[in-house]
C-alpha cells in the first residue's frame, strides 16, 4: 500500500496538470474528491468537467514496481473507473515539468480514444 505522502503528491501533481488544461486546453474544470469521502471510496479521486457537460472520473496512484497489477485489481472493484494515472513520485520532485507533460498527454490521449 502505498504512503499517504506518496499519494498526497501524484494527486498534487494531478491537480497541477488539470490546471494547465483547464487555463490552455479546453476542459471546463475539474473537482478533487475528499479524501476517504465517498466519492474516493467509488475509486474517483478527480472528476474533471469536459465539454458538452461530460465527467471524466480519474484514479491516480503514486507509481511502483506493480502498476500493472494494481491497474487490474483497481478495475475490477472499479469497472467504470477506466483512467488511472500512475504519478512517478521521485521524478516530479526532480523534473517535475516533464512529468506534468506525461500526465496532460496521458489525458488527452485517453479522451480521444473516447
């Protein structure tokens, strides 16, 4: 399981890059759950408000050695649940420019496969 603060920053990292593409890249905006609130128990961490009055739910994980398995085990509590970002912790404190720009294109890729 990992770390309050380890999931404290890839949601912090998260809402950065949700701002930029709410400033510069056509969202309408976006809400981040509370915490144990029941809205993160349904596995949505961020909702973010698209265009034509769409809700884009999203989970994100601090990364590690086991995404893939956890991507699974999330999916199948949490079918509807489709984007999951895996925030790369100790890279966003050292290049944290770059790992903005993976989140904002993981994003947007996502949306256009929608």
């Amino acid at each position: 399981m990992e770390s309050d603060d380890r999931g404290a920053k890839a949601e912090e990292a998260v809402k950065k890059a949700l701002g930029i593409m709410e400033k510069e890249r056509g969202i309408n905006g976006f809400y981040q759950n509370k915490k144990n609130g029941e809205v993160d128990e349904l596995g949505i961490d961020f909702l973010v408000y698209l265009k034509g009055g769409l809700i884009l739910p999203i989970q994100v994980k601090a990364s590690s050695k086991d995404n893939e398995n956890r991507r699974l085990k999330h999916l199948k509590k949490h079918p509807k649940i489709n984007l999951i970002i895996f925030v790369d912790v100790e890279m966003y404190k050292k290049r944290p420019e770059k790992v903005l720009d993976s989140i904002l294109k993981e994003v947007e890729e996502f949306l256009k496969g929608k």
